[in-house]
C-alpha cells in the first residue's frame, strides 16, 4: 500500500501535479474545489466557523473510532457542511494551491501554540490536534484518491 503523508512538502508535491481539468473518479467536485474542500476543513479544525454536531452523541466515540482504523471513507458522501456544487473562490488553481498552503501552516502554527484546543467536526465531535491529525490524513487521502493522485 502506497504511503501517504500529512505534511506540506508531500501533500502539496501531489497537488500541484493535479490537471485543473481532471474528471474525478467519482463525485462532481472540480480539482480546484476538492482544493478549497480541503482548505475549509483545515480552518473547521482550527475553530473557523459554525458547525452544530449532526450525529447522535452515543455515535461519536464509534466515530472517532473510525478515524484510528485503515478503513477508508466512503464514496459520495453528502454532508450538510461540504456542497459538491459549492463555487470556487480563488480565480485559478494555481490562486487555491496558495490558499492551502497558507491553511496548512495556519494549522500547524495554530496547534503548536494551542497544544490543548479541541475544535468541533459535525460527525466526529470535539477533537484534539491528534484526532485532527488523523481526520485530515484520511479525509485528504479519500480526496487524493478521488482525483488519481494515489492508488
């Protein structure tokens, strides 16, 4: 099984080979939106945002139990705070790649100086940075092999 790394130099190396023009292997998100996608879910983990819990309380250590498993996430999900058809906001790729890069130090920066934050996902709860640290490996990798960027 291919590698796959939460860190700038790795992740932006495999973005930056993405085609603005690429058809994902399923769902309707352009390359630059699934882009963006990630960005917004960088700054929910740093606190950005108004997000409500969608799923009944009991469920969520079974949840935040997911995130420490190899299972991967589901194909064409719908969630209420991630529209497919949501439009872009950057004028290019090129414009959103610059956009992730800055979340992600935005990210890194924001846990190194608050090692205790917890921030709320609508589906996983309250989670620290290492929860975080795991959500965005798995939510990035689902997203990276939508578009063939990994196997």
């Amino acid at each position: 099984m291919q590698t796959f790394e939460f860190d700038l130099v790795y992740l932006l190396g495999k973005l930056e080979a993405l085609d603005a023009d690429t058809t994902p292997s399923w769902g309707k998100m352009s390359p630059q939106r699934m882009v963006e996608h990630l960005c917004d879910a960088l700054y929910m983990s740093c606190g950005i945002g108004e997000f409500e819990l969608e799923v009944p309380e009991d469920r969520i250590e079974k949840m935040q139990l997911f995130l420490q498993s190899d299972k991967l996430m589901a194909q064409n999900i719908q969630v209420s705070f991630a529209k497919e058809d949501t439009p872009v906001r950057n004028e290019n790729m090129e414009l959103a790649l610059d956009e992730f890069a800055t979340a992600f130090v935005d990210y890194m920066e924001h846990f190194d100086e608050n090692p205790s934050f917890k921030a709320l996902h609508p589906y996983y709860g309250e989670l620290d940075v290492e929860k975080w640290n795991l959500l965005h490996t798995k939510h990035f990798a689902h997203h990276f092999k939508q578009f063939g960027l990994i196997d």
